[in-house]
C-alpha cells in the first residue's frame, strides 16, 4: 500500500472564474497558499445521484480536471511520458462518438425531435460532420440529457475498467484525466486531485489556436458547457477540505511541470521514481 502522508492545502478565497469572465478576458488570481495541521479529509459530497467509481486497494489515484484550456491535456502528456497510465475522458467520449446508431437511438429514445439534416449528418462517417450535427442537437429540447444519459454511464464504465486493469496488471499509480471529475462525482476514487487553472485571458488566446466553431448554436452550446463546470471559487473550497492542489499553468512547461510534481504527494513521487 502507498503511504498517503498528504498535507492539507487551504487556498485563499477568490474571485469565481465565470464563462462570463471567462469569454471576457478578465485576468487570473494569485494562488496563496498555507499549511494546516489538521488532519486531510476526503474529497468533498458527491453530487446526489452520482455513480462512484470503485478504487482498487493497492492503486494510487490521481485524478486531474480543470476548466477547457486550462493545460489538463498538457499536464497528463506529462505524467504519461513519465510513465504513468493515463485516463482521457475526452479521448472515450470522441471514440464513443462514432457510433451513429447508438447515438441516434438515444436521441430517438429521449423524445428529442431531430431534424432529417442531423440524423442524416450524425450518420455520415466524417467525425466533424457528426460533431457540429450533435451541437445542434444539444440545444434541442431534452438534447442535452439525453447525450449525458448516453456518454456518462459509458464513460464511467470504461473509467473503473481502466482502473481495474491496471491494477490487474501491476500498475501501481494511475491518472484520470477528466473535465467534470468534481461535477459528475467521480472524485472520491482520487487519492488526490490537480486542478489546473489558467488567467482567461491565456484561456482565450489557446481557444483561439484551437479554431473552435464561432457560429452562434456552437457559441450557445459552449456556454452551456461551461456553465456545467464548477467555478474557481467552488473548486478551491473542495480542494480546501480533501487531498489536492490547484496547479497554475500560465507559466513555462518546464515551471507547470515543476510545480506539479513538487505538490503530488509522497505516495506517487516515490511511484514516478521508480519509473
């Protein structure tokens, strides 16, 4: 079994990152921190509903989330260089997405009325066709749910097959890369949590690299994304009270990575240098 001789972090209150911010530019905070001598609780409550993943005794898990175009997809590459597995739930849901049928059938299923354009366009082979077919559909009626009740319990699955593998295997520390790790409840299988956090002005600047859709049902449906994820402000106070660490990523890669290895636990640094 890892040691998990884990300080708890208390993070000073701060103004919340919200999509309206975040869309207008407004800077980052300073992250202060202090030591207390209290003893580390787990992860804050759970969502009323959420599934739990189970974790496997003897598996050290990290688990890493942030907001879009915080650096979480940087920070994993990271750690899998350094050898540790990596979870992407964005990598699954992508892979998920190519079954048109599967994803008709619960559009279908909900009562969402699609129209003949996007249950044809979700059909078509092309991953980006099908993409913006499925924004549309979001924004439907009963659109949204029904895409969540189809890619959650999916993704959950995969996610606990992973972890099982792993430990089948004799993996000894893992990474889950998840975006709505506090959000969908899947924090508690975490012995630890980094959530990467970015000034939205350096936010904005990678959206922009990454050339997102600006027509107005994407924009309305990003929007809606964001408002899913909790604020700065609601994840400091989670991390104040369980094992975990905000990690700022508006920094060189060399200097994120640092600070992220520096502020993992003792359990998983002996992990990353064994590897």
């Amino acid at each position: 079994m890892l040691s998990l001789e884990i300080p708890r972090l208390r993070f000073a209150e701060a103004r919340s990152s919200s999509p309206g911010e975040f869309f207008g530019g407004a800077g980052g905070e300073s992250l202060g921190e202090t030591r207390a001598t209290r003893r580390p609780r787990r992860l804050s409550r759970e969502p009323r509903g959420a599934t739990r993943l189970q974790k496997p005794r003897g598996l050290f898990v990290l688990g890493l989330t942030g907001p879009m175009a915080s650096g979480k997809s940087a920070l994993s590459r990271h750690f899998r260089a350094r050898g540790l597995r990596v979870f992407d739930a964005d990598a699954e849901v992508a892979d998920l997405r190519r079954d048109s049928a599967a994803l008709i059938k619960a559009l279908s299923d909900a009562g969402v009325a699609l129209a003949e354009r996007d249950r044809r366009e979700i059909a078509e082979s092309e991953a980006s066709v099908r993409r913006e077919a499925l924004r549309r559909a979001a924004l439907l009626p009963g659109g949204l749910a029904a895409l969540e009740g189809y890619f959650h319990p999916r993704v959950r699955r995969r996610a606990q097959e992973f972890l099982w593998r792993a430990r089948r295997e004799g993996c000894r520390a893992v990474v889950l890369e998840i975006p709505l790790l506090f959000e969908s409840g899947y924090a508690g299988a975490a012995d630890y949590v980094m959530s990467t956090e970015v000034s939205a002005g350096i936010r904005l600047a990678r959206l922009a690299k990454r050339r997102l859709p600006t027509r107005a049902p994407s924009a309305a449906l990003q929007m809606r994304l964001l408002s899913l994820q909790w604020d700065l402000s609601r994840r400091r106070r989670a991390l104040a009270h369980s094992r975990g660490a905000i990690i700022w990523t508006g920094l060189t890669r060399g200097e994120t990575r640092r600070r992220a290895v520096s502020r993992a636990p003792r359990g998983l640094r002996r992990v990353l240098r064994g590897l």
